[in-house]
C-alpha cells in the first residue's frame, strides 16, 4: 500500500500563487507516474499535470504557462507549484501516484485551493 498526504492548499486572491505537495509513504519503493488532479463542486474530477519518474511533464491546456509540476524522487515527493490563479481554479486538488510494485493508483484525500476574486 501507499499512502499520500497533500499539504499547500488554501485561499488566495486572483492573481496569487500557492504551492502544493505531496508526500508518498508506505511501499515507495517502485514510484512511476505521479499527478495532480482536480474536482470542482459539481464538475468530474479532471487531470491537472502529470509528470513521469524521468521528469517528462505534461499539462491540461488552462494551466499550461501558469503550473509547473515537479518530483523529488529521493523525497518520494510531487509538487505543483501555481502561479496566476484565477477563480477557476478553485477545487480540491487531488495527488496520484502509480505504483508499479502494487500495480495500482493511489490517491491522497486532497486539499482545497480557493481563489477569490
């Protein structure tokens, strides 16, 4: 088993900027991809920016430019650093990591990032 716990979110006016983490613990040992996800009230959890255990990246086109997704393999971390948030953003934010020794994904429980206007 994994076990995920985000930190980082909160509120913050348009324009503002927040960083999120992501600390992964128990069976660690065979990481491969980790991301973020997001769900707004009402709305299907969506994909946000995911990046591979080689540092490839890839991004949903509204945060393209605005989010940078980053791993700290010795630290079995994931960050997500937000810049230029806009009130569209607001959501629980979700991290996900695969695992290859369980074959399976794992998902922290989220943290919410409000932006007000």
């Amino acid at each position: 088993q994994v076990q995920l716990v985000e930190s980082g979110g909160g509120l913050v006016q348009s324009g503002g900027s927040l960083r999120l983490s992501c600390v992964a613990s128990g069976r660690i040992f065979s990481l491969g991809l980790m991301g973020w996800y997001r769900q707004a009230p009402g709305k299907q959890r969506e994909m946000v920016a995911t990046i591979t255990n080689t540092g490839s990246t890839h991004y949903e086109d509204s945060v393209k430019g605005r989010f940078t997704i980053s791993r700290d393999n010795a630290m079995h971390t994931v960050y997500l650093q937000m810049n230029t948030l806009k009130p569209e953003d607001t959501a629980v934010y979700y991290c996900n990591v695969w695992s290859h020794a369980e074959e399976n994904h794992y998902w922290g429980e989220g943290t919410q990032v409000t932006v007000s206007t």
